[in-house]
C-alpha cells in the first residue's frame, strides 16, 4: 500500500463521515448540512455545520489545500518558496447544556515540493463545570491510544497541550487539555504509522465525547449556570482569535472564513469582573499546566 497524499485524503475524508454519523446519532435531532468550498489556489474542503437539540453549535470541517506556499510561512519554516499539500479534519462542538465540555479535535497531515511531510493534531477537552471523574477517564482514554502507538507519545503530547492550550493573557488554561503533537515526520515514524496514529485519535473521538455527553446532556441547569457557560465561552473566543495556530494558518493560506471562525460559539458574553461563585472558582483554580489526571484520585 502506498501512503500518498491521495490515500490520506480519502481516509480523513471517510474519518468526517463516521464522526458526523455518530454526532448525529447523540443528538437525535440535529443533520449536518454540507457546504462544499473550493480554495482560489487550490484545493477545497467539505464544512458540515450541525445544529441540534444538544449540540448548539458543531462543526466536522475537511479540508484540502494546495498551492504555492505563502512567503510568511516558508520563511518561518526556514525554506525557500515551495509548493504545499495540507489536508485534515477539525471538530469543535459547543453543547447546550453547561454540564456538557467543549470538545476540540483536529488531526491533519502536510507535505511541501522539498521532501518535507508531518503530520499532526490532538484533542483537548474544556469543560465549564469540571469532573474530576470524567477528567481522569478522558486522560486515560487519550493515554491507551497514544500508547498503542508509541508510549512516549502520552506524557509528550500532554505537555504539549498543556503549553499550547494556554491563554497567557489570562494565565489560564483553555480547558483540562488533552493531547498537542505537531511535526510528527519520518525522524520519529512513517508515514503509514503516522496516518494509523491520526486514524487512531480521530476514532478515539466519538468515544471520548459520548461517555463526556451521555451523564450530562439532560441534567437541569440553573440561570447561573448557562452565565457561567456564556463566560467560559468568551475565553474559548480569546485563545482562539488571538493564539491557535490553526486560525493563523487558514488565514494566511487564504482558507474558507466560514470554515476557519466555525470553532466559535453560537452565543457567549465578557462579564466586566466576573464574579466566580464557590462551584466556578473551583473549576478556575484547576485551569493550570501540569495536572497529572491520569494518576488522580476523584473526590
């Protein structure tokens, strides 16, 4: 079997199929419409938006793009003016309840005319309401998977994510983190080993977010409750627009708007100093780096 560009394509393609699939199964209520794009300078992607009974707002996005490769980033990579290939699938889904996470998941692969390929994603989880329970059992999830891989890859990765998901203006975490990896390339794997690992994250997912979903979607939740969301999501919007890398590359590789600003929420509000109430401070006072929730203990 030949791990080309057009296999991995086809396999993150069937990847959004299943995943769609599954979210709708969860919802009950809410279909993905499809909105087909295609990229002045190349390439193109499949947006599919939902919006359900339980997901207020999700999006399973495929892209694929090609072309020359603008000069800001070649010149951050280090290489001369080149053309590139980059395809993945990104999900972030924003629920209706305040006891459900904003779950984030994104697993792509690149590739330049100069040899160069890597592959990369992660998913991280950003509960408004943290569970300690649920927080374990989403780390150990994320370590079997890595592990099955690599057994380096875990404890990496989940640095990683705790740096990357940072919101430094706040000295914050965006959420309890998960797995970040980036430059995955032929000094650690092949490229058959790699699309299995992204393969293996991206089937991790549905997964993850039905045992996340499933004890919460229904319970009651207070006026305070929904604030405290909206304010959460406010800080979604802030790591987003102002530090993910991702928003930064679709921008500056000329992506579809709508595709790229999905991962923002439907509805969230900045609350001039918010008072935290006892239950949101002791979610605030667990947003930090380096938590070991694999080996945790649930009170």
């Amino acid at each position: 079997m030949i791990v080309d560009k057009d296999l991995i394509t086809q396999r993150l393609q069937a990847l959004q199929d299943r995943i769609c699939l599954g979210l709708e199964g969860l919802d009950k209520e809410g279909k993905f419409r499809e909105d087909k794009w295609e990229r002045p300078g190349g390439g193109g992607g499949r947006t599919r938006i939902i919006t359900g009974q339980h997901i207020e707002k999700g999006g399973v996005n495929f892209s694929g793009v090609q072309g020359d490769m603008p000069e800001k980033i070649y010149k951050a990579l280090g290489i001369g003016p080149c053309k590139f290939f980059a395809t993945g699938v990104s999900i972030v889904l924003h629920p209706r309840n305040p006891h459900v996470p904003i779950i984030h998941m994104n697993v792509r692969y690149f590739q330049t005319d100069k040899d160069l390929w890597w592959f990369g994603g992660g998913i991280d989880l950003t509960p408004h309401y943290i569970d300690p329970k649920l927080a374990i059992n989403f780390h150990r999830r994320l370590k079997d998977v890595c592990d099955a891989a690599d057994p380096q890859y875990y404890p990496e990765f989940k640095k990683w994510a705790d740096d990357y998901f940072y919101v430094k203006h706040r000295k914050e975490t965006r959420g309890i983190g998960g797995i970040f990896f980036d430059r995955l390339n032929a000094e650690r794997t092949t490229k058959a080993a790699g699309l299995d690992y992204i393969l293996a994250v991206g089937d991790s997912f549905l997964p993850i977010y039905t045992e996340q979903f499933l004890p919460n979607y229904e319970r009651a939740y207070t006026e305070q409750e929904k604030e405290w969301q909206l304010h959460r999501r406010g800080r979604y919007v802030e790591f987003n627009l102002v530090w993910d890398r991702g928003t930064k590359f679709g921008l500056d590789t000329d992506g579809n708007i709508e595709s790229i600003l999905m991962s923002l929420p439907p509805e969230t509000r900045w609350t001039y100093k918010y008072q935290a109430g006892t239950r949101e401070q002791e979610t605030l006072d667990q947003l930090k780096k380096g938590i070991d929730w694999v080996n945790h203990t649930a009170e």
